[in-house]
C-alpha cells in the first residue's frame, strides 16, 4: 500500500470520528444533558470578530508570541500576542526575542472593544525582587494573620525568652563592645591623616570670632563666677604656706657671680610639690565638682546650644564624616576577623546551643502554621503566592504580564492596525485591582 493511500485513509478516519464527535455533542445538548456545548462554543469562535493594533515600547523587553492580554477585573484573557516586530516595524518571524515593538490581537471586539485612547501596560517582576518576594508572598490579609499568630505566641513565651536570653545578649555586646575598644585605636593610627584632614576642615568651618564673642560673652563670665570662691581660698592657703624668706635670700644668693642660677627655680618645684600639691589634692572634689556645674551652666547657654547645634549639623551632613563612620564600621566591626570569630565562638558554645533549641520548641508550633500559611501544606499545595515567586524566581516564567485599558466609554472605537504607546512599570503586590492576576 503506498504513502499516498495510506495518508488518505488516515484523514477519512479523522474526520469521520470528528463528525461523529460533533453530531454525539449536538444530540447530547439537545437532550438538556450538559452546559455550554461543544458545537456552541465551536459557533462562536467562528463567529467572532478579533481586533489588532500594534504597541510600541520606551525600552526593549523580552516578549514571546502567545503572551496573554488581560483587562481590568477580568480573570479570562481578553486578546494575545500575534507577532513580533522588527525595528522597522516589519512581522518578525521569531517566537520569543527583544523587541520594542509587538502585534496583539484582540480575540473578539464585540466582547471586549477598546477605544482610541485605550492604552497597554507590561507589568513586570523588579529587577530586584527583595520586596516584590516578600510583598506577593505576604498580602495583607496573610500579614494580618501572622502577625496575630506571632503576638500570641511572643505574648505567651516572653517572660521565659527574655529571662533567658537577656544574659545572652549582654554578652554579645560586650564582645562587641571590647573588639571596638580594642581596635579603634588602631584604626585611628590607620587613617590618621584623613581624620585629621577632615577636623581641620571642621575647625576651619568655626569663625574666629564666632569663638572669641562665645568665650568672652558666656564661657569666662561662667568658670570665673564658679571657680572665683575657690580660687581665692586656694590662693590665701597657698599665701600663707609661701616661704618668703626662703626665696628670698635664694634669690639674693643666685645673683652673686660664681653661683647656680637655678637655686630660686629648685625651691619653687620644691614648693609646688610639697606644698601646693597637697592643697590642690585635697580639695579635687571641690574642683570636680565645681568643673560640672560650670560646664552644665556653659552649655545650657542660649548662645552655646545655637553654635553646638550649627556645629552638629554641619558635621552630621558632611560626607566625609559618614565616609569614616562608614569606614569604621566596617573595619573595626563587620569585617573584624577577630570579632567575628569570638561571636561564632560564643554563638557556637553549649549554653547558647541550649537556650536555641529550647526557644525552637516552644516557637516551632507558631512558626509550622505561618509556614504553612505562606508556602502551603502537603494537604491543599503549595500556595498561590509562593507558585507565583517560584515561577518567577526559580523557573524564570511568569514575569511579566499584559494588562489592557479600554479607554473612556465615551470615545471612539479603536481602529484595526492601530497603534499605541505601550508602558513598562514594575509590580506592586500591593496594588489595588487586579489584572490576570500577578505575574
């Protein structure tokens, strides 16, 4: 039997069993057995009448003949992609490519008739999909949950967790507290020249004058009306004990030829420390505290508080002080290979190990259910939300999708082979609305 004969058999067969299909489905609705028949839906795919126009986008975008159009609120697809174009605007023969340009096709007008002023939006996943993931996976009504779950649970265990962690912590902050102590004077050592740079910058910001009005004005008036009582009765208790005479003929003495003449400045070293040492000794308390409230009626000053806080800002916005910070941070507390070392250390030793697996079984319960609130069970799938991230994220389907807007009711209707300035915006989870759903 040759190849001709046989293909002829084959389509007899195929369209006697698509005959006999059609009649087995038109009897059938007849008899009121089913819903919408075949031959119904069949009839008005037929009838239909489909709408192009053409889009054109800002920036090449990844499109692939096929992609559905949606519409606002509508769940079904209202139109595809038909056809790449090139640059010139040609029919591409390509499947799947980047383009800036496309031919959709709307499946029936009749149904769907967008007007002139209709426009296309390609909704698509963020470059950097940090918050996207979180926002999809973590709707609204999800986040109210977890966060009634998670405030129940923390209400329960939080006298036990901090009564067992506090200790801890404290100690994680002592670590870091003595790795800074240790090295931030090498890193001042290190970067010296431009800290220096950057404080003689400061320093050269302060007017001269601002400085002298501010010590004249505010800061000698206040340590002389604090410090004046005490000085004076230091002073007298200093009188009294000067050896007048012992200097004196010292004094005579050195200034005869052949003699030393540091006999006047021996006796006065002589004086201060065993005289004047033991009087400053003993009253430090007094001029301690004398120091504070001299300081704390300086800057409670109007006119000191105005310069500190122009003084503050100017060093706040100045980039090369963030530059340092930034700096600092990293160096001395990031990536510090020392304090690293000692906090896995610790991390790593049997009491915080205890203390771990202790908080994971009296949380686990809590933390199972938003699991399975965000991810699914083996019972129902996995969710919605997480499908959506893994067909964006991991099988790098789904990333974008087309949403149509039909323009005012009022306008005329959109010609065939239009064309229309299509937008690129990225996907907010949070959007009002819906369009096909998310990517």
């Amino acid at each position: 039997m040759s190849s001709h004969t046989i293909a002829r058999i084959i389509l007899g067969l195929a369209l006697w069993a698509g005959g006999r299909w059609f009649a087995i489905d038109v009897a059938t609705q007849a008899r009121g057995d089913g819903g919408t028949s075949t031959a119904a839906a069949l009839a008005t795919w037929i009838r239909r009448e489909p709408l192009t126009f053409d889009a054109r986008f800002a920036e090449p975008i990844e499109l692939e003949v096929g992609d559905l159009v949606y519409a606002q609120g509508r769940e079904e697809p209202v139109g595809e992609l038909a056809v790449l174009l090139d640059g010139d605007g040609r029919e591409s023969p390509a499947l799947r490519g980047w383009v800036t340009s496309a031919r959709f096709r709307i499946f029936d007008r009749r149904d769907f008739h967008p007007r002139s002023d209709a426009s296309l939006t390609l909704i698509r996943v963020p470059e950097l999909a940090g918050a996207w993931v979180f926002h999809t996976l973590v709707p609204p009504e999800k986040l109210e949950v977890i966060e009634r779950e998670w405030l129940a649970a923390w209400r329960r265990e939080r006298p036990e967790i901090l009564r067992r962690f506090t200790p801890l912590g404290r100690r994680l902050v002592s670590i870091a507290v003595d790795a800074a102590r240790r090295d931030t004077q090498p890193f001042l050592v290190r970067h010296r020249p431009r800290i220096e740079r950057f404080l003689q910058r400061i320093e050269g910001s302060l007017g001269d004058e601002e400085l002298r009005t501010l010590f004249e004005d505010v800061v000698w008036p206040t340590l002389r009306r604090h410090f004046e009582p005490i000085v004076d009765e230091l002073g007298r208790e200093i009188w009294d004990r000067l050896p007048i005479w012992s200097f004196s003929w010292r004094f005579a003495w050195q200034s005869l030829p052949l003699t030393s003449d540091d006999l006047m400045e021996e006796r006065w070293r002589e004086f201060v420390g065993d005289e004047i040492a033991p009087l400053v000794r003993a009253r430090m308390g007094d001029l301690i505290a004398t120091s504070k409230l001299a300081a704390r009626d300086i800057f409670a000053s109007p006119k000191v508080a105005a310069a500190l806080r122009e003084l503050g800002v100017t060093v706040m916005t100045d980039p090369e002080f963030h530059d340092i910070i930034d700096l600092y941070v990293r160096e001395v507390l990031l990536e510090n290979a020392a304090l690293r070392e000692e906090v896995q250390t610790f991390l790593r030793s049997k009491p915080v190990q205890i203390e771990l697996a202790w908080a994971a079984s009296r949380l686990e319960t809590v933390v199972r259910r938003i699991g399975d609130l965000l991810l699914g069970t083996r019972a129902t799938g996995i969710s919605p939300e997480f499908a959506t991230v893994l067909r964006a994220q991991i099988l790098l389907k789904g990333k974008h999708r087309l949403c149509v807007d039909p323009g005012s009711a009022n306008a005329p209707a959109l010609a065939d082979g239009a064309a229309l300035d299509a937008m690129i915006v990225d996907d907010d989870p949070r959007a009002a609305g819906t369009c096909g759903g998310r990517p």
